[in-house]
C-alpha cells in the first residue's frame, strides 16, 4: 500500500507537488478552503489530523501575499500564525511528522552570505517574520513534546500559474501591454528566484528523504538583480531596449539574497537544475507568448 501524505494548502506550488509526490508513489490527500477546509478552525483542523492514517503532512496554506496582508494584517495573522498553530499542535498531539513550508526570505538582511540554515535571520517584512515565529514554535514543540519535523525554506517561486503579483509575471504584462517596467528603488538588490519543476523537485526529494528534525534551504543558487531578471525578460520577449522606470523604494526592501542550497544536496541529493532565463522562456512559451492565437496568460 502507498503511503499516504496529507497536504495542507495548495495553489500554485501545491498543484505541481501533488502529481510530482504521486510519480514517488505517494498516496497524496488535499484539503484546501476550496475543499472546505480552514486551518483557522481549530477544531476541525485536530478532527482531520486525527482522522488521517498516515505519518506525513504538508503545511502549505500561508498568506503569502504582501498586499493582503497590507489590507487586513490581522487576517494574514490568523491564517499564518493561528491557523499554523492549529496544525503543529495537532501533528504534535497526534504524533505526525510536520513537513512545513518557510521561506528563504526569513534571512531577510542577515550579513551572513551566502546564507545557509545557521546564518542568523533577520527577516524584513511580516510575511517572513511569520514564518520564523512558526519556525520557533516548531522548535519548541519538539523539544517539549517530542514533534518531528522538517522546515523548508522555499524560494521565490515562478513559472507557469505564477500569481500575477509576483515581479516576473507584472514585468511580463508591462513589456506585453507596451508599459515601461517598474523597478522599486534602483534594481540592485538581489534575488534567488527559483523556478517551479525546480522547487517542486526539491520539496519531494525532501520529503521522500531521511532527512528528520533539520531545516533545509530549496533554493537556486543563482543570484540577480532585480534589473538582470528585468533585462532576461524583456530580451526573451523581443524587446530588450525596453524602458525602465524606477519608482520608491520599499520600506521593507531585502537587499541582497544569496543563498546556500549545499545542505539539499548533502542531504536529499537535490540541487537546482533551471537558469532563470531558462524558465523565463519556458514560462514564456506556457503563455503563448509571439501567437497570434491567444493572449498572454496571467493567473490573478
């Protein structure tokens, strides 16, 4: 019999790991709020983790975008904070092993680059912060009451079904409908994007490896600039002399991302594979971009 998997949260990520965890011969189950469930209901949360036979479950739902949280902090609070303490008290109580999806972005400004599981974290914005509470907490519940886990520390993610915020995706509509591309500040600060047969590899190899209460970075280790990946993607769509207009500068702005994915490798034996131009241009061609046929195709 497959072993089963239980994955908390979907979306773009989530859609990709599913099949990928099944090729690995996981028997995957999946609730989501489209399934009818919320992490915020405690409650319910401990009645499906109870009622789950097997051993290994995902924590994937978060509020991820900064612009949400912007709106009501206090919904991105009981969804990240609250609805993440229901489950790791339920995997906790109920003697599962909690596989939970951070971000690389938890390193934030930290001088140590590049920057591996050891190097302090100082994460520059809410969404981050959250994520290293929950790390903590996991921590803690392991010490205290024996919870066994693996903390993911995820990238940046695109490529196909990106969410339309993500600066790929608006640089792409901004060269598509002859708009200058925006750049926060003056584009030098770095980034780690990872695109997603790449991250969804890591995740999985993660999961179906020995690795057992550790955090691992899935991430590329290729580091651009914000102007570089602006330049990549107006020179993949044709259009490399297009304009740049730079605007201000976010409060809460990560200057330099660079990160150290050795541990993947030593561990799970999995390192990133895809270029950022590389997935530029299959991204690219998903949308259909240079046919006649079909627009450009961006998931809000």
């Amino acid at each position: 019999m497959h072993e089963k998997i239980l994955l908390i949260g979907s979306g773009f990520i989530g859609n990709k790991l599913v099949p990928k965890l099944a090729e690995r011969g996981y028997s995957m189950v999946v609730i989501c709020i489209e399934t009818g469930h919320d992490i915020t209901d405690r409650t319910q949360v401990l009645d499906v983790v109870q009622n789950f036979s097997g051993k290994k479950i995902i924590l994937m739902a978060a509020v991820a975008d900064l612009n949400i949280f912007e709106a009501s902090p206090a919904y991105g609070l009981d969804v990240n904070m609250g609805g993440f303490i229901n489950v790791a008290l339920a995997c906790s109580l109920h003697h599962k092993k909690l596989y939970f999806i951070s971000t690389c972005c938890v390193y934030g400004n930290t001088p140590d680059l590049p920057s591996s599981e050891d190097s302090s974290a100082r994460p520059a914005e809410i969404y981050a912060s959250c994520k290293l509470a929950s790390e903590c907490i996991i921590d803690g519940l392991n010490k205290s009451y024996g919870l066994e886990y693996v903390i993911l520390r995820i990238a940046t993610t695109y490529g196909p079904t990106m969410r339309s915020a993500l600066a790929p995706a608006v640089f792409i509509d901004q060269i598509r409908q002859g708009r200058p591309i925006t750049i926060h500040g003056d584009g030098t600060q770095t980034r780690t994007m990872t695109y997603i047969d790449d991250e969804v590899e890591g995740i999985a190899s993660a999961i179906n490896s020995a690795a057992h209460n550790t955090i691992i970075n899935v991430s590329t280790q290729e580091e651009l600039s914000v102007l570089e990946m602006a330049r990549v993607i107006a020179e993949e769509m044709g259009r490399a002399d297009h304009p740049v207009t730079f605007i201000a500068d976010r409060e809460t702005q990560t200057r330099k991302e660079q990160i150290d994915a050795s541990k993947a490798y030593a561990l799970c034996g999995w390192k990133a594979k895809w270029t950022f131009r590389e997935g530029i241009r299959e991204t690219l061609r998903w949308m259909g971009y240079g046919s006649p046929r079909e627009e450009l195709k961006l998931k809000d």
